[in-house]
C-alpha cells in the first residue's frame, strides 16, 4: 500500500502564492508520474500538472506560465509552486502517482492523496 500526504495549501489574497508538497511512502519500488488535479465545487476533478520521473512536465493551458511543478525522485516528493494565482484557482487540490511496487513487477498503480483545499480571496 502507498500513502500520498499533502501539505502547503491555505488561504491566499489574489496575486499571492503558495507551494503545495506531497511525499509519498509505502511499497515504492519506483515512481513513473506524479501530479496535480484539482476539484472547484460542483465541478469536475482536473489535471493542473504532472511530471515524469525524467523531469518531463505536462501543465493545464489555464495555469502555464504561473505554476510549476518539480520533483525529488530520493524523496519520492512532488511539489507545486503556484504563482499569481487567482479566484478561479480556488479548489481542492489532489495528489496523484502512478507507483511501481517491485522490481519484481512492471505493474504500475494508481494513487491519490486526500486532498488539500487551496482558497484565493479576490
């Protein structure tokens, strides 16, 4: 079993920033991808980023230029660095990695972490 924590989230004013942490920990062998999702009320959960574990990174085109998402592969830890972030950024974040258990096993898995609520006041 993995466990993803999250942390960093909070209430900002309009043009602030905030940079939200999830370390994962458990049955790691290897972790492929890493990201960020993120749920408004009465929407639907989306991608805002991910990353490989070469470093190759994804971003959703509403947050290209204002967020970026890093990784440390020896901490199996995936941050988000929000800048000039906006009301309509407001939502509940979600950690996700897709985890390799062994090296025994090509087989990979899906996790997500409970979520941290991130709220921009205008």
């Amino acid at each position: 079993q993995v466990q993803l924590v999250e942390s960093g989230g909070g209430l900002v004013h309009s043009g602030g920033s905030l940079r939200l942490s999830c370390a994962a920990s458990g049955r790691i062998f290897r972790i492929n991808v890493m990201g960020w999702y993120r749920q408004a009320p009465g929407k639907q959960r989306d991608l805002v980023a991910t990353i490989t574990r070469g470093a190759s990174t994804n971003y959703a085109d509403s947050v290209k230029g204002r967020f970026t998402i890093s990784r440390d592969n020896a901490k199996n830890t995936v941050y988000l660095q929000m800048n000039s972030l906006n009301a309509e950024d407001t939502a509940v974040y979600y950690c996700n990695s897709l985890v390799r258990p062994s090296a025994l096993t090509m087989n990979e898995y899906e996790y997500w972490g409970q979520g941290t609520q991130v709220t921009v006041s205008s």
